[in-house]
C-alpha cells in the first residue's frame, strides 16, 4: 500500500463514519476491527494491535464496572 | 393473561426414611463411603464404587429425585460413563439425541453449528432428559445393587466432625436423629453444600451481574432437539433467549433480563407469560400451551481450590459452580465422579495410597478451571457483563450473516472431554514417539472395532474395552500377545491391581485368546499412531496413562504402581 492509498483508505474511513453519524461510530469501529482481526489471521500481530491501540490513552479517572 | 400451571409429566415416587440398626444413638455399622447427596454426582459416585465391588452409604435429605429446571443436556462424555455403569440403555431410550444447534440475530439465522461427531462415534454428542429422569435411571440401577449401595432418604446431614481417621457425621430423620461413622466422606451435596460449609470452605471466583429467568413448559411440537439462541429477538428486543427440548413435550425456554429489570417482578407468572406467547409465536408454534416450572438463574463461575479435605472429599456442584451456558454443570460433576470412585475403591481395597486422591483433586480442580474458563466465554457472549461485551457482540451479529470468519464467536462451547495433561500420574511419552493418538492424560477416542469372543464375532466400539478395572491395550498384526505384555499383567495381577489385557489386531485372527478386536476399519491403528508392539495403558476412567512403541514389562508395571502410590 502506498502513501496515497492509505490516504484514500483514511479518507474513506472517516468519511463513512461521518455519514453513519456518530451514534453508530463505535459500532462500526467495532465491525472493522473485528473484520481487520479476521483478515489479519496471525494471533500475536492481532493481540500486539490491541495493545498498541490501547497504549498511551489516559486510564479513566473513576474506575468503571461497565 | 392467566394460564393454568401443570405438572411435570413425571410421577414421582417417595420413599420413606429409614432407620439403621442404632447402638444407642449410633450406626451400628462400619462404614467404608458415606455419599452425602443422591443427585446425578451422589449415585454416579455410588455405582462407580459399586463397579469395584465397593459398599457405599447414600444419605439424601429429600424423600425422592429433584423436579424443577435442572440439567437436562447430557453429554457423550457423561453417556461412556454410564455405559461402564450399566445404565446407559435408559438414557438412550428416553433421552433425545441431538448434534447441533441453530443461533438467530433480529430474526436472521446467523449460525447453524454442530458439535464433533462422525462415523467412528458409537453415541451421540449429547441427548436431552429431565434430572428426574436422569436421577430415575441411576436410582433403579442403585436400588437393583442394595447390597453394595445402602440409599437412606428424608436423612438431612446437621454435623460434620472430622478426625485424622475418618468422619462421623451427625444426621436427622422424621425417625430420629442418629451419628455414623465413615473413613471416606464425598460430598455430593450440590451447590449449597452443608458439608462444605461445615468445613468452613468457600468458593472462589465470579458471580455474573446478568439473569435469565428459566421456564419450563409443556408444549405439543414437531420440532427437531437442537439448541436454538435468539439474540434481539423481535419477539423479546434487547434480550437473548434459548430454547431446548426435552422428552414429553417439555420445552425449556431460558430468557435474559434487561438491565434494571427487578428480578422479583419479573419471575411473576403474569411477567413470564406474555413473554414466552410472543416467542412461540414468533417460532410459529400454534398449538397451546401450559407453564410446569419458572425459576430465576445468575450465572456462577466459583470453585474449591481443593477437592480434598483429609478424608472429604468433594464432587460435583459442592466442589464448583459453572454458569448453565456451555452444559458444564451436571456433565463436569458426572466426570468427577468417574474420576474418584475408582481411586477411592482402590483405596478402600487396600490397593492404592490414599496419595492417589490427591491426584482426584488435582485433576478435577484443573478440569473446573478449564470448563471455568469456557464457561465464562460462554456467559460474557450469552450475558455480556460490560458495555465493551456488548458492543463487540452486536459486532460479531451483525456481520456473521455475510462473514464466515467471526461465526465461532458465536458458537456455544459445549462442554467436551477434558485432557488431565498435568496430571501426575501420567507418564510421558518418549520425545517425539508419537505422531497421533490420545496423548497421557487424555481420553480415550472413539473408533469402531470387530470383537472376537467365544467364536462369536460382533461390531463393537473401542470404548466398549474400558470397565472397571485398568486396559491394557495390545497392538498387534494377528492378535499374538507380547510375553511383556504378559508378564506385566501378571506382576500387576499379584500386586492386587484390577486390569485386563485387550490384544488389538490388523487382520482377523483365529487365536486361542479369551477375547480380541480387530480393527476392521483400518482407522483405528492410524488414529492412535499404533504400530504391532505399540501398548497404550489406560485408566478405569478411560484416560490414558502411558503410552509406547516396545515397552518392557517394568515400564508397565512401573507407571500402574506408580500412580497407586505402591511404589
């Protein structure tokens, strides 16, 4: 993938969501992710992305149960 | 909306408390096994014993078998069991077997799923039967065995005092109160387990915020026995419901509660009602319709961190909780009981170390944590305990229809046999011996066979080898026997250990032999890696506990007393 396909794909990406409307972005995040795992089919670069997506957000400031 | 409520199509039966021959207010007897519980654990431990010509005392505080939404899925694992006990006929005749099962998302099918099964299989992966039923068969066999299993009904168990020797337990009856005395004590006495308490021991690990509210239900239908999973249902939207059959036109229908749902509320017949009209009518069942049994669930996942105590020990729901989802409850302490009937016989006779139910402990504590872990995947798919489970789910739905690759997500995780790969008991195959086969610890497979007994030629299973005693499994090319094989036997024979040879061969053999199976099929020596020299010795429980290519006779004899702490 060049720079200007992931451009394009970026674009893409966000222009989707925008036309989803917020209230379904993290349902559609959902849904790619879970179809991006499926493509990617290797369990340590999956669970690395995971981590890796995790990193360097702040923990939030009460403990929630969900 | 009323409906009138009816019974279970069961007739029970009461018996009558019973008391012992007293010395004072004491059990005359000595007693080798008392079994606290008669629930499907209590007497599978009981006819284990029984098997090994073991005597058992059964104490039941109820004055019958259970009615109300137990078990009701009995897996093929749970059937080989019952088939070494001699009562898996009832279980074929009344249960409905079944090998797979249909999940629902809006309305849309987004998975058809089946569990292992193919044509070496001698039973189905599981079949559906009421607990009474299930406890029926197992009291008639132990009642057909009363001079091996003393069953004491309406005895409640109010004392328990341990002693470096034994146990004696105190215990009420409508007749009286009495105490007896026994060197071994299982509790089997389920999920509220006086015994456990008694010993000052709890369980460890999760209890699920989600409830499902449990029916029963008497339904005329001609649908298949599959498990069938509607997530979002239109009927019922936002909630997930199960649906299973039972024998008799019972259905069991399990739905969860919404979020903020007041549980006390929603048990209410007037609550339940409506809510399972609008699911059959959405599945299209016409005919009516009648309630037999409502009952609240909170998925569980605890268990002992020991299931020996001294001299209590125990099985079954006493010794661990897992959630319904994944049918683990019932079928997981049906494989403890398996598991400790024939170490305590052994023990009990004489023959074995009481070390050897360390390795009781060991392997079924191993075995919850197992069913543990997937029964907690199980419930967070089927009650997702946080929005991030939630999410994902709904993810996992909506894209299962067109995505192949995320529909094991959705997938039940039905309980299967579990490997005791840790155990210490099993010896290690030789590096790289073995390209194939049930490795030390693991099951025995299934493969069909021709049995060749008395001039007589009949299809068998190589299960149908297992009984209550250890195998030694033969391979050969025309059924000859190995002089180690042989002088094994015979050394293990003179050491008091149960076991019996069981010569397998390529090709069909006229030999003198008692008994030989010959692997008709060719199968059965590719699945287990065998070559003619190749051994595999195997517990009474059906695992294997060593395996070789050209083993000599002390590798045998070694890894059996080995495990019976004789050497």
């Amino acid at each position: 993938m060049t720079d200007p396909d992931l451009d394009l794909v970026y674009t893409r990406l966000c222009a989707t969501m925008t036309a989803l409307g917020e209230p379904q972005a993290n349902l559609f995040l959902a849904r790619f992710a879970l179809l991006a795992i499926d493509r990617i089919g290797d369990r340590e670069t999956a669970l690395q992305m995971v981590a890796d997506a995790a990193d360097g957000l702040p923990a939030p400031e009460v403990p929630r149960a969900g | 909306m009323s409906r009138p409520f009816t019974p279970y199509p069961f007739t029970l039966v009461r018996h009558p408390a019973r008391l012992p021959s007293l010395t004072g207010n004491r059990d005359a007897g000595h007693h080798s096994v008392v079994i606290v519980g008669a629930g499907p654990v209590g007497y599978t431990v009981a006819l284990g014993l029984a098997a090994h010509g073991v005597r058992s005392v059964l104490i039941e505080a109820d004055d019958g078998v259970c009615v109300g939404s137990r078990a009701i899925c009995i897996s093929r694992r749970s059937l080989q069991i019952f088939e070494r006990l001699g009562v898996l006929e009832g279980f074929l005749k009344i249960g409905l077997p079944w090998t797979g099962g249909r999940s629902f998302y809006r309305g849309e099918q987004v998975l058809h799923f089946t569990m292992p099964h193919d044509e070496n299989q001698k039973l189905p992966p599981m079949v559906n039967l009421a607990q009474y039923h299930i406890e029926q068969i197992l009291l008639d066999r132990a009642e057909a065995l009363a001079d091996l299993i003393d069953i004491r009904w309406q005895t409640r168990v109010t004392g328990v005092h341990t002693r470096e020797d034994g146990t004696a337990l105190s215990v009420e009856t409508p007749l009286g109160a009495y105490t007896l005395d026994a060197d071994w004590v299982v509790a089997a006495d389920g999920g509220r387990s006086f015994v456990r308490e008694s010993l000052g021991l709890a369980l460890n690990g999760t209890t699920y915020e989600g409830r499902y509210v449990i029916v029963d239900i008497l339904l005329e239908s001609k649908r298949p026995t599959e498990r069938l999973a509607y997530f979002d249902p239109p009927c019922n939207p936002g909630s997930t419901v199960l649906v299973h059959k039972q024998p008799d036109n019972v259905w069991r229908v399990d739905y969860q509660l919404k979020d903020g749902e007041d549980p006390d509320e929603a048990i209410k017949p007037e609550n339940v009602i409506p809510r399972v009209t609008s699911l059959l009518e959405m599945m299209g069942e016409r005919g009516g319709w009648s309630p037999i049994w409502i009952a609240m669930y909170r998925a569980h996942a605890l268990t002992l961190d020991r299931y020996r105590h001294g001299r209590v020990l125990f099985a079954g729901d006493a010794a661990h909780l897992l959630p319904i989802f994944g049918v683990r409850g019932a079928n997981s302490g049906i494989d403890d009981a398996d598991n400790l009937a024939w170490k305590l016989a052994l023990v009990v006779q004489g023959i074995a170390g009481d070390r050897l139910l360390d390795s009781y402990s060991d392997e079924r504590v191993a075995a919850a944590r197992e069913n543990l872990a997937q029964g907690a995947k199980s419930t967070e798919f089927m009650a997702p305990p946080s929005f991030a489970f939630s999410l994902m789910r709904e993810a996992v739905l909506g894209l299962a229809t067109h995505h192949a690759g995320v529909r094991s997500l959705i997938n039940p995780r039905q309980t299967s046999a579990i490997a005791y790969s840790s155990s210490p008991l099993n010896v290690a195959d030789d590096t790289g011996a073995f390209r194939a086969g049930p490795a030390p610890g693991a099951v025995l497979p299934e493969c069909p066979i021709t049995i060749l007994e008395n001039g007589q030629s009949r299809l068998g299973h190589v299960t149908d080898l297992l009984g209550a005693r250890f195998a030694l499994l033969t391979f050969s090319e025309d059924g000859a026997v190995s002089s180690t094989a042989i002088e094994a036997l015979a050394r293990l024979s003179a050491a008091a250990v149960p076991i019996a040879l069981c010569p397998i061969s390529q090709r069909s053999a006229t030999g003198a032999r008692e008994r030989l199976s010959v692997d008709h099929t060719g199968r059965l020596f590719a699945m287990f890696d065998a070559h003619p020299g190749t051994v595999y010795l195997l517990r009474p429980d059906g695992h294997v506990l060593g395996r070789w290519h050209s083993p000599d006779a002390a590798a045998i004899v070694d890894a059996v007393l080995h495990a019976l702490d004789q050497s």
